[in-house]
C-alpha cells in the first residue's frame, strides 16, 4: 500500500466531508429521538463506501479515454466554477 497516496486521500476527502450535506444529513438522523445510532453510522458507512467504490469505478473507466492532464484541468475548472457560484450566490 502507498501510504503516501493513502494519507492524501484520506486528508483531501476527510476535509471535504467536513460540514457537508452528507455529514448534516447523518446529524439530523442521529439527532431523532429514539433512533438507533448504530444503524445509523453502518448506512451512512454503507452509502459512502459505495459511492466512494462507483467513484474510482468511474475514474478508472474514464481515465482509459480521457488523458490525466485534461481530467485535472475539467476537475480543476470545476471546483473554480462552484467556488465562484458559491460566493456569488451568497
């Protein structure tokens, strides 16, 4: 295992998930009176492996067609575009 991969990641996606809906969304299930935690936190760990899995599924698909470069400059291009849209709109 590269650990040098794996501590980007894990740093780059645990700072993204920070206050996100995902995360608010798992604060409001767990904040219900009488829900039982544990379910919670096995879904909301189900739903975001799966999601994390079609990710690299994709990624791995795409990469095949798509040069790395142009795929840094769309991904890069794109978070401009919605940090711009964020500001803007708020």
């Amino acid at each position: 295992m590269d650990l040098r991969l794996f501590a980007t990641v894990f740093g780059s996606m645990f700072v993204a998930e920070l206050g996100d809906k995902t995360q608010l969304a798992t604060l409001m299930f767990a904040s219900k009176g009488g829900s039982h935690k544990p379910t919670i936190f096995l879904a909301s760990v189900a739903a975001l492996t799966l999601t994390s899995a079609i990710g690299v599924l994709a990624g791995s698909l795409v990469s095949q067609h798509v040069s790395e470069k142009a795929l840094s400059w769309v991904a890069g291009t794109g978070f401009i575009v919605i940090g711009i849209w964020t500001i803007a709109k708020g």
